[in-house]
C-alpha cells in the first residue's frame, strides 16, 4: 500500500487528534513533521536503507556512544566522531530532534523531551511516505534483523522474516542471521523468501568447492535505469560467532571477487552499481578506495549513525560509503540522478524515525501484536527498576554491561567477568521497570551459555590484547567490528596506538598487580566454542535476571572502564563526569 504526501498529513493529524500526545518540546517538531520527513525527491533511482535493527519490533530508547575511537588514517573522520565534534562536523544544531538522534549528548534529558525511536510499525510509516514519491524504490535490509530480541529467539527468527515481508524488504545481506544455522536459513532464503527478497552475499562460499551459497547480486530496472546491488555479508562471521553455526561455509572480505562482481554486473548494463554491505564502516571505507565502479557501500554492522555519505576516491572515480545506525532508529534515503548511462549527482538524508512523530502503520501494528501476544507475561515480567541510566553502547564498557558484569560475578562468585563487546542493546532511562524484555534485549543469541574458568594472569592479558586488537587494528581488514570486551573486577591501562601485544598494562585486581603465573576465577558468557555448549551453563539471561531480582533497585552504576593512552582530544572521546 502507497501514500501520497497529502494522505500521511491527514494520518499525522488523525493520529493527533486520537491521542497522540507530544513530550514537551515535540510540538514545533510535529508542526514541521511535513519538512522533518518530506524529503523532496531528486533524480530516477532511488534506494531506502535500515541495517542491524536487532529484532526491535517496538521502539525503544537507544544512546549512542560516547566513545568510538580512531586513529591513524581514521582519527578525525566519519564514524569516528561523538558528541560536540559530531554535530561541529555536520552542521548540526546542538539540542534539536537531530542532535539527540545522532549523540549521546543530554541523553536522558533529551529521550525523555523527544520520546522514543524506532518501532516497525512507525518505520513501515516511513518507508511508505519515501516510496510514494519515489516509484521502483528499493528497500534495502542490512542484516542483524533476525536476532536481538526475545520473540526473535524464541521464533527462530520467524517475527522478523514476517515484519520485513510486511516492510516491503527487497534486497538483504546477513550476520547474525546465521547464528540461527544454515538449515534455518536455507529455508528462510528458499521458502519465505523466495520471489519477494533477495538474499544477497557475493562473499560466502561452500568450503569444499568454494561453490557460492547465496546469489551475488541482482540487477534490477528502475524508472528505464538497470540498477545492480551486490550483497556483502559479515566477513568474519566463523570468527566472531561460533563456527559450528556455518561449518559448510566459508567468508571474507574477498575484495577481488567484489570487483569480479562489480565488472560482471557492469558488463551486464547496470548505470547504477551500489553495495549492501554488513563489512562495519572501517572496512567499507578501505573496500571503496580499492575497488572501482561502485557508486555507494550501504553499510552496516559498526551501528555508526552518519548524517552523510563519505567520499571516497579510488582510481575509477568516487563511492559514497554510507551507515544508518541501528535498532530501527534511522531510515537511510538515497536518490540518484542518472545521465548518459551514469551517476551524474545524488541526495542523501539519514532519517531519524521518531516514534512520536510518525503515526504507526495499522498493518504493522497488527502483525507485532500477533507475534508478541504469547510472549508478553514472560516479557513484561519486571525484576527490578533502576536509577541511572543504562545503555551499551561504547568502546569499552557501559552501565547495562557493567549490570552483567556484576551479574556474571556475584552469580557464579567470580573474581573477574568478561562479558562480550556487543553493539546491540536497548537503553533504559532512570527511574525506568527494567523487565525481562529488557535483558533479554542484551543477551538473546542462540550461543548464551555460562561459563567459569580458571585462567592464569598471563591468558587474561592475552584475551585482552587479542580482543584490542580486533578493535583497534590500523588496518582496518583485521578489525572485526564490536567493541571492547566488557570487563568486571579487573581493571587495566590500553593505549589503543601500541603494537599488538603492547596494548595492555598495569592489570589490577583488588589493588594488587595480576600476577601472570597466578590463576584467577573468571566468569564470562556466549562461548564460540562446541565444548563450552556442550558443557551446558546456564543461559546468561537467568544470571542476570536473578541478580536483578535480588537487587531490586539498580543504583547509580560505576563503569569499571580502563585508563585510556593517547586519546586525550580525540573526536571520538568524550569521557563522561
């Protein structure tokens, strides 16, 4: 179903006039909702774009970081960039909907003033107020769709594929879809899939013939334009996630595969050649200066929320290399202009999707409360409430994981917590119910078992530093995407510059020196490997939420986070007070 400019006012004003009530401050927003999300249409081919969604159906608060370190050649660029260097960067006036949408800054001040974002069913508004004015538009999933959530784990993904179908998802690449296993998405891609979405992944092969899984690209015509997306998928999926998940399958990055890609659909007609791509911005960033004739990466998997596209150069001319955000907050919208069989100019818009401002599509509406109607009292169940703010988002820690943490530690009396630099995760405001749904919201995967092991002073160090390296690798192809694994007692000193191996010093626990001969207990959780599933520890979902139904009210929490080396003005730190 379309609608036409005139149709979404009217269903703005309905919406008003039923009960939608603004938080203070919304209302000048919502008097110019028609400028805030009628973006004038531009040129003949035209892509929407949302990535890792993480299964959030309904909207939901999310902070974005405060710290999201770059250095070398990605210091003081795109997405290296928080807070007050963000909006300096782009122009964006400080307390207004877009300062909220795209910093950490004022947050709880600022969700509470602008309400929440995200939601399917106010997305599905979004794309069909996009399309109406853009004939043959194609919408684009990223991946991390089919994972994050309770009902997402519980159906097997299943309340995902049925509201992206209901979306009008045309064209998807993956990630955490995979830890579902091949079988399950085989039937996906086969049954649910077949002849409505295209599952795209030009990088996944099979790993006795090196035969490809998936399709790599489709080429489709718009508006008298053959257009060509090629799907790339998470390259370090076997490594990142448990390898038993994909044990026929192999991935990289295979940058020479790409270009083989970009050359075929080329020579196939395609004037228009972009990426969907799960690679995280980084990667994408270095893929565009290598690889010739793509004219933009719509990117995904680092959950970096940039208001516009970088540039960048490489030897056949120019790729617009583009993340929106994650959990349903952000809609990407892309209009080409081609002339002479190429792209001669483009607009692009990343749009915040506030709840609050677009009414909720019926259909969608519909369709999430069949899906979560068998789920609510186990969702809706509260364990606690809390007082401070909690959030995830980081390069090395923050308060909801400091909560499993704490959790990992006191429930299996550990010394020391590791718990996984996920990027996923809702928040919550003080004062706030923080229910199952909520924790679930942190620790849904199909891999959540417990574990406690003894490790020596020396394998901690080792951890971290591989982890680091993940992260803060300058070549960007050894990154891996996530960020820094969440740590619970043990306190440490990183300077992200050092080589590997030298990252990580002064390990401390209890005011005493880690001793790298000394064994510690250490508590952690989502183990890749089949031993530790076969070892069968308990989900951390029922760690974490018997903790908190002890606790009852969750204080003020004090991130254990590390002393920082170099990165004192770095536009991608803001320590907090």
């Amino acid at each position: 179903m379309s609608m036409n400019r005139r149709e979404f006012m009217q269903m703005l004003a309905l919406a008003s006039a039923a009960g939608m009530v603004l938080k203070p401050g919304m209302a000048q927003a919502q008097a110019a909702a028609d400028k805030f999300y009628d973006m004038p249409k531009f040129g003949n081919v035209h892509f929407l774009h949302f990535t890792d969604c993480h299964a959030q159906l309904n909207p939901i608060y999310f902070r974005e970081p405060n710290v999201n370190l770059g250095f070398g050649t990605m210091y003081d660029r795109p997405p290296h960039l928080v807070g007050e260097y963000l909006l300096k960067y782009y122009g964006i006036a400080p307390n207004t909907p877009d300062a909220h949408a795209f910093t950490y800054l004022n947050f709880t001040d600022a969700a509470q003033q602008y309400g929440k974002v995200g939601g399917f069913a106010h997305l599905a508004t979004l794309v069909k107020q996009m399309r109406a004015s853009r004939p043959g538009a194609l919408l684009l999933d990223g991946g991390d769709t089919w994972q994050g959530s309770g009902t997402a784990l519980w159906t097997n993904g299943q309340d995902m594929v049925d509201a992206c179908l209901q979306l009008g998802v045309d064209i998807m690449t993956p990630h955490w879809e995979m830890t579902l296993g091949e079988d399950r998405v085989m039937e996906i891609v086969e049954k649910d899939f077949a002849g409505k979405v295209a599952f795209l992944a030009q990088n996944v092969k099979t790993t006795d013939f090196e035969d490809p899984v998936f399709e790599a690209f489709t080429m489709r015509e718009m508006n008298g334009v053959k257009v060509a997306v090629i799907g790339q998928a998470f390259p370090y999926t076997p490594i990142a996630n448990p390898r038993y998940f994909v044990e026929n399958w192999s991935f990289g990055i295979d940058e020479e595969n790409m270009q083989k890609t970009v050359n075929e659909a080329r020579s196939q007609g395609a004037q228009v050649v972009v990426v969907i791509s799960h690679n995280g911005m980084d990667v994408d960033l270095k893929l565009a200066s290598r690889v010739t004739g793509i004219d933009a990466i719509f990117g995904g998997h680092t959950h970096d929320g940039v208001p516009q596209p970088v540039k960048v150069k490489n030897p056949g001319g120019v790729t617009l290399v583009t993340n929106a955000g994650s959990n349903g907050k952000f809609l990407g919208v892309m209009d080409f202009d081609v002339k002479d069989g190429k792209v001669s100019d483009f607009r692009y818009k990343l749009m915040p999707v506030f709840s609050d401002l677009l009414p909720a599509d019926p259909e969608m509406t519909a369709l999430i409360k069949r899906v979560r109607e068998p789920h609510e009292a186990k969702l809706n169940e509260v364990l606690a409430t809390t007082e401070g703010l909690l959030y995830r988002r980081g390069n090395f820690n923050g308060t909801f994981d400091q909560v499993i943490c704490d959790a990992l530690m006191k429930g299996k009396d550990a010394q020391i917590a590791f718990s996984p630099g996920f990027r996923w995760g809702t928040s919550l405001l003080p004062g706030q119910d923080i229910l199952m749904e909520h924790v679930l919201d942190q620790t849904a995967i199909t891999y959540p078992w417990t574990t406690v092991t003894n490790m020596s002073g020396e394998m901690i160090k080792v951890v971290l530093e591989d982890v680091a390296d993940n992260l803060f690798n300058p070549d960007p192809y050894y990154q891996q995407g996530g960020d820094m694994v969440r740590v619970g007692g043990l306190e440490y000193t990183i300077d992200p510059t050092a080589d590997f191996g030298n990252r990580i010093s002064n390990m401390m626990l209890d005011g005493q020196a880690i001793d790298a001969s000394k064994t510690y207990k250490v508590a952690g959780w989502a183990p890749v490997s089949p031993e530790a599933r076969d070892a069968g520890g308990e989900p951390i979902w029922d760690v974490v939420a018997n903790y908190l139904r002890d606790q009852k009210v969750v204080k003020d929490v004090a991130l254990n986070e590390p002393k920082i080396i170099g990165a004192e003005n770095n536009p991608g730190y803001a320590p907090l007070s």
